[in-house]
C-alpha cells in the first residue's frame, strides 16, 4: 500500500524558488518513528503531516532529525495540499498544533497564516560581537536574543556577505534558531526588512523560507517602525517574499505556492 506525497515550493509565485515542503494528509496517525524516517528520507527541512479531526486539520512537522513546534512553509504547503487535492472548499479553517490553533485563510492567490508572536527580546549580555567576525563574517550591530536570537545589520548587503561557520555558530544561546536582520528605515519602496534564518541546531544549516521566523522578527521590527503592515524578503540563494500583518499577539504571514512533485510513499504496516 502507498500514500501520496506532495512537495509545494512555498512563499513564492515561481518553481524552484522559496521553501519546498512535503505534505502526507493522512487517514490516522502513523508512528511517530514512520514520520521521522519519511522526513529524513525527503531531507527537506520540513515534512508536515495531517490528519482531519473533525471540523479541523492536526498538523505536525519533523524535521530530517526532529519534531518542531511550529512551521510556517509547511503549513502554507499543507494548506495548499488540501485546497487543490482534497477538496477542501472553506477559505476559512484551523490546524491544531503544538502551538495552539492556528487559524488559515485563502484570499484570491495568497495564504494567511495567523501564528502566535514571540515579542519578548532582550540585549544580548552573553554573546561577545568580536567573535561574530569569525563566526558570520561581518559582525552585526545590535545583538537579541529571545525565542530566536537576532542579529541585526545596516543593509541588506550585509546579508549577503554573510557565510556562517555553523559548528560555531551552533555553540551560541539561542531558543530555537538565529536570524540576521536588516530593517529599511527610508521607506524606498524596497521590502520593509529582510533576513537571513539558520538553523544548525534544528538541522537546517540555513534555510530558504522561514514563516515562523516572522514571529520573532515581525514585533521585533514593529517596536521600530510601528506600520503594522510590512513585506518581507528573505535573502536566501533560492529567495522567499512574505505579506504581515501584526495584530497583537498573533502575526499574519501571507505567501503563495507552487505545485513541484506528487508521489507515492510505502505506508506503514497496521
């Protein structure tokens, strides 16, 4: 027997670029051992798994090496999945996850996920800025830490000089992962702020498009600009654009997908 495995490039209009995702909506849930193995077998930074329950969808995400809390590209994916290939007609609808409900909607060709934010930062005190020379290769002007921890520069160039020596970088706090950060104060028409996210610890040595990430970096930037609205490029080599909403305690991440493979996977034994 086999199920049907989607793979959706999310946060983007075009193949090939954003975050590729693998989706399995499935009848009930497998073990927890089947799911890491299907997503260290895909080696995607994330596979999302989904059973209806119900009104609703649970959903979970693993990682090639663990369970996640919480995924935005994944989601977005699974979202897509059930819209185009199941049927799924509400423009309306809830995942519950380990981080709580998390409402999506679908307006024209756009996906909003409505996520909990993390707005407590704090100066770093623990991490010295010289080494960041050697670490990242350019040190950041400020340094915060929170459920991430950022590391924020004058421009976007500064991004893309950056080439991080993960072992390294993998020995410094953080809560989940880091994220260098640009904010655009003029107003230019160019993104509201770019960002770069690493992962090491999570097995994502960098990773092409994190929604999550705007749960830190979304109250983070609003405390500066305060516009509520914003958008968002991550500066990956594959490249991701994202549309936010701050709303409080809660972040709305906006993006699009693209269809790249639909397969079939073994199934586990009863």
């Amino acid at each position: 027997m086999f199920q049907t495995i989607y793979i959706v490039d999310a946060f983007t209009h075009t193949l090939f670029s954003g975050n590729p995702a693998a989706v399995l909506v499935l009848p009930q849930w497998p073990s927890e051992e089947w799911m890491q193995n299907i997503a260290k077998e895909n080696n995607l930074s994330e596979t999302a798994f989904v059973v209806q329950e119900k009104n609703q969808y649970r959903i979970r995400w693993f990682t090639p090496f663990v369970e996640v809390d919480l995924c935005g590209h994944a989601t977005l994916a699974a979202t897509y999945v059930l819209k185009n290939h199941y049927g799924e007609t509400r423009e309306q609808f809830d995942f519950v996850s380990k981080s709580g409900i998390l409402p999506v909607s679908i307006e024209e060709n756009l996906i909003y996920l409505n996520f909990p934010t993390y707005p407590e930062f704090k100066e770093s005190q623990t991490i010295n800025s010289n080494l960041l020379e050697s670490i990242l290769g350019k040190s950041p002007l400020e340094i915060w830490e929170g459920k991430d921890t950022i590391f924020l520069y004058s421009s976007p160039s500064d991004l893309d000089v950056l080439n991080p020596d993960f072992q390294k970088l993998n020995k410094l706090p953080t809560n989940r992962g880091y994220i260098a950060l640009s904010i655009n104060e003029s107003g230019n028409g160019a993104p509201d702020y770019e960002f770069r996210f690493f992962g090491p610890g999570l097995g994502i040595p960098e990773d092409p498009a994190t929604g999550s990430a705007h749960c830190s970096i979304a109250p983070f930037v609003d405390v500066r600009l305060g516009k509520k609205t914003y958008r968002s490029r991550q500066k990956s080599k594959r490249g991701a654009d994202f549309y936010i909403q701050c709303l409080g305690d809660r972040v709305s991440i906006g993006g699009s997908a693209v269809l790249y493979l639909r397969g079939e996977v073994a199934k586990p034994k009863d």
